[in-house]
C-alpha cells in the first residue's frame, strides 16, 4: 500500500516561507504545499530511477566557446565623448554615488 501522506506539510511551508520572508495567505499556502509536495513526489520518482552504469553529464548539449580575435577598431574619441557627459573626472564619466553612501 502507497504512503498517502503528503511528503511536506503546511506548517513546513509556513516556517519557510517565513524565513524567506513571504508572507502568504492561506490559499497560497495551500497552494504552495500541492506544488511542493508533488515536485517531491517527482523527486522521489527520480530517485527511484536505476542509474547504474550512467554517466553523470553537466550539460546536456555540447558547450562550445565562440572564440574571435581581438582586433582593434574605430572607436569615438574620448575627449569629444566626455565634453557630452553632464559631469567627467579624470577622462571618465561621473555618476552620482550609491544610495546610502555618503561621499
């Protein structure tokens, strides 16, 4: 006989969407426990899986790096690209700073 019991349970999601800072409401919950619990279900079909023998691959296509050579080419003269910009320092762009840091 199958083991009906449900592989996570709402309190289970409760204390995790908690600690992840969620705030859900009931009928999200209960959502979200169905969804959890039957991609648990799916794991555990997985695990059942006999992978004796297989190859453990990282990628299920080939990667290949599309490689060219760096060649140097027109580009706009900084001078007359920097005396555009609002504020310039030092033959860069001056942006304002990140909020919460002060100068």
């Amino acid at each position: 006989m199958p083991d009906e019991s449900p592989r996570i349970t709402v309190d289970e999601v409760s204390k995790v969407a908690t600690l992840a800072r969620l705030i859900l409401t009931d009928e999200e919950l209960s959502t979200a426990t169905a969804e959890l619990s039957a991609m648990l279900d799916h794991f555990a079909d997985i695990d059942g899986l006999d992978l004796d023998g297989i190859e453990p691959m990282m990628q299920p296509t080939p990667l290949a790096n599309v490689m060219r050579d760096d060649v140097v080419g027109v580009t706009l003269n900084r001078e007359e690209v920097l005396s555009q910009a609002p504020l310039a320092e030092d033959g860069r762009f001056r942006v304002p700073p990140i909020v919460g840091i002060e100068e």
